[in-house]
C-alpha cells in the first residue's frame, strides 16, 4: 500500500447503500471495491460496513460464511489497516443488539439497544435529522480542539451501549445521551451517515482514509 | 461541493429542524403544479438534484408521480443517476409496490423510501420494508385535503386503509404501529399554490413518537417556522424553491443563512 493508493473495501453484506458510500470515496479521491466471501477481505487497507438494514440480517450473513471473524482479526493486527462501521454497520461491532437475535462481531464490549423516548415531544424516535456532536478529545475522525462537530445526518431507532467509555469518541444528546463515534485501537464506528452528511460527512471520512492517527 | 480538510460546521438548518425541496416527476423531467394538476416542464431532474447537493440542503425528496398512477415500475436507473449527484439524504417515492421494489432503490442508493398507495391494498409492506431495513428507511405519505364543510381532513389516496370512520389520530396511530418511520403529510389543495400552510395538523405530530414531516403552501421561513411551531420535525418545500422567474425561465432557491 502507498498512501496515495488505498485499497478500499465496502462490505456487501446484504445491509445497503453500497453506492452512496462509494460515490463518497470516489469523490475524495479513492477507488474503492465491493468485497463479499472472505477472500476478498485479503490485502485491504481499508473496510468499510455500510449500514442500512436489519442486525438479524447482517448476522446471519456473517455465520453463513466460514471464518470472516478470524479473518477480520488478521486484518486488524495490521497496523495500517483500518475498519469503519457506519450506523448498523457500527452496531455490529457489538455482541447483540436488541433488533434481533444473532452475535454481532463482537469487536467491542457493547450491545445494541432500541432508543427508548419517554417524551415524545423531546425526542422522536426514530431519529431522523441533523445533530452536531460532542467530540470528547481530538480523536483520528475528528482531529479538532473544538469540542462540537457536524452537524451530521442521523437514521436509526438503535444506539450502541459501550462498556467502555473511553472508546467513544463523539456524543449526541437526543432524548438520552448517546454514543455517535467510537475508536478503538483501529476499529472506528460512527452512528451518523458521513456519506449523507455534505461537506462534514466527507471531511469525517477523508480522516478515516488518510488522517493521521489521533490514538486514544 | 467545497471540501474542507478539517471538521467543517454546515450551515444551520432551519432551528435543527430539516427543510427538504421536494421534487416532483415522470418519464425523466421534473415537473411544477399546482394542486397535483396542471403540470408544466421545469427542469431535468440530474442538474436539480447536482444544484441542490451543492447547496447542501439537509434532505431532498423526489417523488415520481407517473411511476404512482400510471402503474409503472420505478425508474431505477433515473434513481441511480440522481443519487449519485446526492451527498445528502435522498428519499424516493412512488410505485413502491413489493418488498422487492425497495430493495432494488435502496440498491441505486437512495436512504430512505415514501409509500402511500401501497397502503390501500398491501398495509403490511410497511411492516415488511421496516423489518428488513429499520424503520427510519421507510416513511408513509399522506396526501390530503380539508373538508370543504366541515374541515375534517379526508385521505383519499389510501382509502380505503383510511375511511372517514377511522380518523385523523387513528390513521396515524395505524401507521406507526404498521412500523413507518416517519409520516409526510402533504395538502393537496396548497401544494404549488404558494398560498402558506395548513393549519389542520396543528399539534398534532406531538401525540406520536415518530417523526412528521408537513408540504404544501410553505413560501417562505416565516411558513416554515409556522409549520415547525405546529410539531412537525421537518418541512417541505416544493414550488417556492423552484419556480418560474420573471423571464420565464427556472430559478433553484433554498433558504440561506
């Protein structure tokens, strides 16, 4: 891999918009593929989980196919590679979530649970719409000593419940407040779109290309 | 679109809430009328959307009325081509008819899908489209129009899932537990007449926890505030963002600042 030649993967996993992420890597200047089987996942330096769709779904998937976790694993003990789940594909990082039954990938201490608003004038759910974030410290997505970011695009009725606080590295209040980013190591996951999110969506993803490594 | 090699903060919307041009469509031109009749050529619908998304709107809906009445598929390389234009959330309607319907728009890169005449014979498509891919991927359109007496609002493109025995609030309750994940109200007597909102949700979208969208009459941010002081959690804009100007020719506006 050289820096100006990233060999981007987007996994098709049956949980869509594979395009609209692609356009998005397009335009920041990568050329990015859609991998499937695990032989495809060999030399990537970049995986992305796009995420529209249903836990159950993207679980099934990943038991159907022998040996994607180990795989995955192999790919993350490279220090330049990294992995990014957008919204579902973020809550898949997870063990469970409450969507359905199946193990998630289980990369990160955490399930995922439907947003419960006791409010509905407070907070609607699902959440549909735009938010600025909470950026906890200067983090590899968010390289800012501002201590807000976006505001990005949200779509979901489920949030990631982290067992380990220092991981997550962007909030969003919305009825509850609730994890929009995290990092760990180089595992990323945001909840919003980046892909659906304008000019602030791209700069989060153009940091997750080729942004220098902001450890936490 | 200016890209920015920090994190960039977007230009507000209207108070965090979404104002959406909604465009609507068939056979590849958009179109602008008034009351849904009386349709005239206004633009093809690529350079509209590539306007928009450089504008950087918070949402764009397209709604392609020739694939909702006439019977047809969804033309779903039109969806493809206007989406890739797209860096913000794209929600398509009309002729969803099958589960599979969805999927093959969801495929051409489009977020989020509006049904409305589905509900008259197949409600549970809802159900089916927000099992498969969430709730907040799929959003009920809701066409109506005030009785002329008695003010009532009457839902004529989903009847008979709605009858004027069921109700306003019953309607809606059915729609969320159907699984939708937002409802798009529109009127159809003040859509592209530029004659201001209804008033006759008012208060309304607060009885529910999903989130309600408002189109039809709004002209300006006064309007648009209105709309949003009466609970919805986004409004749409049809006419009053692309219009005839005075030389006849089309102007894209949005709200600025």
């Amino acid at each position: 891999m050289s820096e100006f030649n990233l060999d981007v993967g987007v996994l098709d996993y049956g949980c869509g918009n594979l395009e609209s992420i692609s356009d998005m890597i397009r335009y920041l200047g990568a050329e990015p593929r859609v991998v499937t089987e695990v032989a495809e996942l060999a030399n990537l330096d970049r995986l992305i989980l796009p995420g529209v769709g249903n836990f159950g779904v993207a679980s099934r998937f990943f038991e159907s196919r022998k040996g994607y976790r180990e795989r995955l694993a192999d790919l993350l003990s490279k220090q330049n590679f990294r992995l990014l789940g957008i919204c579902l594909g973020m809550q898949l990082l997870a063990e469970s979530s409450e969507e359905s039954p199946g193990r998630g990938l289980s990369l990160l201490d955490a399930r995922s649970t439907l947003m419960r608003s006791d409010d509905p004038n407070k907070a609607k759910v699902p959440h549909i719409g735009w938010k600025e974030v909470d950026v906890a410290s200067p983090s590899t997505l968010f390289p800012t000593d501002s201590d807000k970011a976006g505001p990005f695009y949200f779509s979901h009725s489920y949030i990631l419940e982290n067992s380990e606080p220092s991981e997550t590295t962007a909030f969003c209040h919305h009825g509850g407040h609730y994890v929009s980013a995290i990092q760990k190591g180089n595992i990323f996951g945001v909840q919003f779109h980046p892909e659906k999110s304008n000019s602030q969506g791209a700069a989060v993803l153009r940091n997750f290309l080729w942004g220098s490594d902001v450890t936490r | 679109m200016p890209l920015f090699s920090g994190i960039f903060f977007g230009v507000p919307m209207l108070r965090g809430k979404r104002v959406i041009p909604v465009l609507l469509g068939g056979n590849r031109k958009l179109v602008k009328g008034e009351k849904f009749s009386q349709w005239q050529y206004v633009g093809d619908p690529l350079n509209i959307a590539r306007i928009f998304s450089h504008k950087e709107v918070d949402e764009l809906v397209y709604i392609d009325i020739v694939a909702a009445q006439n019977q047809v598929n969804p033309d779903y390389v039109m969806l493809r081509k206007i989406s890739e234009q797209c860096f913000m959330p794209l929600t398509y309607g009309g002729g969803i008819r099958s589960l599979e319907d969805a999927k093959k728009a969801f495929d051409e890169g489009i977020e989020k899908i509006l049904v409305q005449g589905a509900l008259r014979k197949n409600p549970s498509l809802v159900t089916q489209i927000a099992e498969r891919f969430g709730s907040s991927s799929v959003a009920v359109g809701l066409d109506f129009y005030p009785d002329p007496v008695t003010g009532f609002p009457h839902f004529p493109t989903v009847a008979p899932y709605w009858n004027k025995t069921k109700g306003t609030e019953q309607l809606f309750a059915d729609v969320v537990s159907l699984g939708a994940g937002e409802i798009f109200l529109t009127d159809m007597t003040r859509e592209g007449t530029r004659s201001g909102p209804s008033k006759v949700m008012d208060g309304l979208p607060h009885r529910f926890q999903i989130p309600f969208v408002y189109s039809g009459g709004v002209r300006d941010r006064a309007d648009a505030e209105n709309v949003l002081d009466q609970g919805f959690d986004a409004v749409g804009v049809g006419a009053s963002f692309v219009f005839f100007g005075p030389q006849r020719g089309v102007i894209t506006s949005y709200f600025t600042g």
